[in-house]
C-alpha cells in the first residue's frame, strides 16, 4: 500500500510540473540569422542597428482563437523595448511575421495551440568600440550621464574624461539662475531650452581647459566611445569614454 501511494503522488507530481509548462509565453528556440539583402556586401560604418529574422515558438491561449495574428502580434509586443538575450539586443520593432505551418498543435490537456513562426526584429546593440552620439541630461564630478536617441542611458566616468584636457568647475551662478527663470516663466521655447541647460549644469560642469567652453556645447550634444555594455533588468546601459 506504501509503495502504491508513493507512485500516485509522483504521478500527481509530474502531472503539475507538466501543466505548469503550458503557459501562454513565446520563446526563441532555434535560429536567429541576418535579414537577407539584395545589395552586395558593402563596408559601412559601424551601426548600433541590425536586422534579424529569428524562428519561434508561440504558445496561445483560447481567447486568440479566430484572431491567431492579433495573438501572435500581442506577444511579440511584449519583448519591444526590452533586452532579449536570444537575439544580443533591445527590440525596437518587429515585421514579416509568418507561420511555419497551417495549423498549431493542442498538446495533452493544454488548451494552448502551440506552433512556429518566423519574425524580422530590428535590434538595437552599440558595439564595444564604435562612436555613439548623446545628449547630456547630467553632470557631476564623478561622471556625465547621457540619453541616446533620447531613449538609452548612457554614463561617461571621470576616470574616462581626460584630464589633461577637461576639468570640473563648480556652478556658482545657481542662485542667479533660479531668479532668472522665475522672470521668464511665461515664455516657452526658449526658457524650456534654459531648463533643460540649467539641469544639465545644476551642481557644476565639465569644461574644455584650453577654451572654457562647456563640454558638448549649448546643446549639450557629445560624441563618445562605446567601452562597455551593462544589461540589466531587460535595458542596456553604455559606459562610454571621450
């Protein structure tokens, strides 16, 4: 009798297990491969963006029956703007969907339709070495952070400033900046273009030796090199150096 309770409680266990599997979830499972081109192989400049066709595994739930694409189109929405490590990059878009077969399978007792389909993802992914352009968003003596495409972060560490050409000045003018923008509340542009400079600059800022001049200008646009790439909780963060 022992022994015949034992094997019903291990059945019962692996018929969990086994449930639990039947998820309504995508997953990349094979291949991932360079879109196809019709132009020859050409050398360019080193591009952040690329294309790929990459084959999945979709497993969708009832609700989708009748509307399969919308289904389909739905999960693949949930890998945009995020870091998939099957494909090495953030997902910025998707196209070209197609089904592999006809028809999907129903598998055991799962009411999931399970089957293949293959997918164009645009990708972003700065290589390490290449230059990336950023807009300055802020400044301290430890580092320079910057968003790319007004999107990405990215942080440039005093140890990868050069010292010999830049140095760290302290804002003294704060006060009589703030006054400043109180009088100028009502206008538009160009008091949200003192904001954003202000904010840039609101402790201190790095500066060019040699000129004075603050470091990626009025705009605050500057160029960098990529040194390394951080994933971390789906997003990517550049650490860069001048």
């Amino acid at each position: 009798m022992a022994i015949e309770e034992k094997k019903r409680k291990h059945k019962d266990s692996s018929e969990k297990k086994s449930k639990k599997k039947h998820k309504s979830s995508t997953k990349i499972i094979v291949e991932e491969s360079p879109a196809p081109s019709s132009s020859p192989a050409i050398p360019q400049a080193s591009s952040s963006f690329s294309e790929i066709v990459v084959k999945l595994y979709l497993h969708l739930a009832p609700m989708w029956a009748g509307k399969t694409m919308e289904g389909v189109i739905e999960q693949l929405n949930a890998f945009l703007m995020k870091y998939v490590p099957e494909v090495d990059g953030i997902v910025l878009a998707h196209s070209d969907i197609k089904f592999v077969t006809d028809k999907g399978r129903i598998m055991n007792e799962s009411p999931f339709s399970h089957f293949f389909i293959t997918a164009k993802f645009l990708i972003w992914k700065p290589k390490r070495g290449s230059k990336l352009v950023g807009r300055i968003n802020l400044q301290s003596e430890d580092h320079i952070g910057l968003l790319i495409y007004g999107t990405f972060n990215a942080s440039i560490p005093k140890s990868r400033i050069p010292s010999s050409v830049y140095e760290w000045k302290i804002n003294e003018e704060e006060p009589a900046a703030e006054a400043k923008q109180e009088e100028n509340e009502d206008s538009d542009e160009s008091t949200e273009a003192v904001t954003e400079a202000r904010q840039r600059t609101q402790y201190g800022e790095w500066i060019n030796k040699a000129t004075g001049a603050s470091i990626g200008g009025e705009d605050g646009i500057l160029e960098f090199n990529v040194m390394d790439i951080i994933e971390a909780n789906d997003i990517l963060t550049v650490t860069g150096s001048l």
